[in-house]
C-alpha cells in the first residue's frame, strides 16, 4: 500500500467509475455497489468505488465486479468477469500514476487454466495458472474482491477458497473462518455483522466484516494497519 498522500475526491471518483459501467439492462441486477474509505493507523490514505453485476450469459448468468481505487495520484481500475460461484472468466487491470500507465494486466480462463499477460516496468511477463473449482481472484491493494472469496457458505463455520493473485504470480489458497458476530458502525447507522478471519497460505490475512446479506461492510489487514470502511449502509 502507498504512503498517505492526495486523495482523489469522493464525487470524481464516482463519476469516473460510472465511465466503465455500460448502460443496465432491465435483466442485469447490481448485487452490491458502494464505496470504501481506506485508511492506515487512522490517516486516510485512499478510496475505492465498486459495483458487482450478476447479468445473462449462456443461458445461465455471470458476475462482473468494476472498480476504481485512488491512492494519491495512483489510480487501479480492474474489471473483472466471473462465472455465478465467483469462478474467473476474464481479468483486465490497468494502475496509472498521473497520466502514465505504469502496470496493465490481462487473463483469461480456459479449460481449466488461467493465462495472464502483465506490463510492468517496460517489461512483459506471461504465467498460466491451474484454476481448480471455486477459484477466486484477489488483488492486495484492493478490497472489493473478497466478496468473492466469502461469497460461498461456511459449512461448519469454515471453508476452503482457492485464490488466485496474477499480480504477485500468487496461486494459492484461503481459509474462511466465521469468527463471531459483532454490530458495525457504517455510514452514521450500526449494523449487525458476521466476522470472518481469511487466511491465505501462505500470504496475507484479512479480517472481513459482512452483512446478512454477504455484503462486505469492512476489511481489516492488521499486520498493515490498513482498514477499508464502507462510507453507505448497503442498499
């Protein structure tokens, strides 16, 4: 994560999330949307605007999360498309610092497999990856993404979730472990919530705050000190 610096306004941000969302269908349902302040021992240091579509495709239905994260003059917009567990179908990143970009990544998924392409540094690298079912896609700097990861049930209280992270060349997996339950304050209103305590191993781990509904109301990285709370009670 990046040291404090210029925060991008809350109404730009929003505005320019909306540039990447296509106009909804009547058959398209947003399944969460709403926005994060990030902040490190208590200093703000960024903000992320998301929306998570469920739309038709196949005769079936897909995911589709879009996002836009600011952190000073960075700005990380990814796309990502999923099937209805959360399963990636395509990836697409892209971090600017100004008007530079300075990293862009690109997946697809086939047969089992994940290829990505990532520029980075006037270098390019290209990994494929074994997806195994219930695979899921996460970034580090980015927190909208652990929808999927807590989306499927705990049985028992804790669940297995295979991750994959094509940024850091990361294909591993998390546990999920419902750690209690506690109320949250969000947006001037308090929420009852379901703790959960993700682990990645190896990597990092999350504590994720969630509704009844599954939707992430905050995300916690204690070894950083970094906590991204949602701004709006869920609509």
């Amino acid at each position: 994560m990046p040291s404090p610096l210029r925060v991008l306004p809350r109404a730009v941000l929003a505005g320019a999330l909306l540039l990447h969302v296509p106009p909804l269908a009547a058959q398209v349902v947003t399944v969460d949307e709403g926005s994060f302040t990030v902040s490190r021992g208590g200093a703000t240091i960024g903000r992320e605007e998301f929306r998570i579509l469920r739309q038709p495709a196949g005769g079936g239905s897909e995911l589709v999360a879009r996002a836009l994260a600011a952190y000073g003059d960075r700005r990380i917009a990814p796309t990502l498309r999923t099937d209805a567990d959360g399963r990636p179908l395509g990836y697409r990143l892209e971090v600017r610092a100004g008007r530079t970009v300075t990293e862009r990544l690109s997946g697809e998924a086939t047969r089992g497999h994940f290829a990505s392409q990532l520029q980075r540094g006037g270098g390019e690298s290209s990994r494929e990856y074994l997806v195994s079912d219930g695979t899921v896609v996460v970034d580090d700097e980015l927190f909208h993404q652990l929808w999927f990861v807590v989306l499927r049930p705990r049985a028992g209280g804790t669940t297995t979730v295979p991750i994959l992270a094509p940024r850091r060349d990361a294909n591993g997996a998390a546990t999920v472990r419902e750690a209690g339950r506690e109320r949250v304050a969000i947006g001037g209103a308090t929420l009852d919530a379901v703790r959960l305590d993700v682990a990645e191993q190896p990597g990092r781990r999350w504590t994720v705050w969630v509704d009844a509904g599954g939707r992430l109301l905050r995300v916690a990285l204690p070894a950083d000190g970094i906590v991204a709370q949602r701004d709006d009670p869920p609509r």
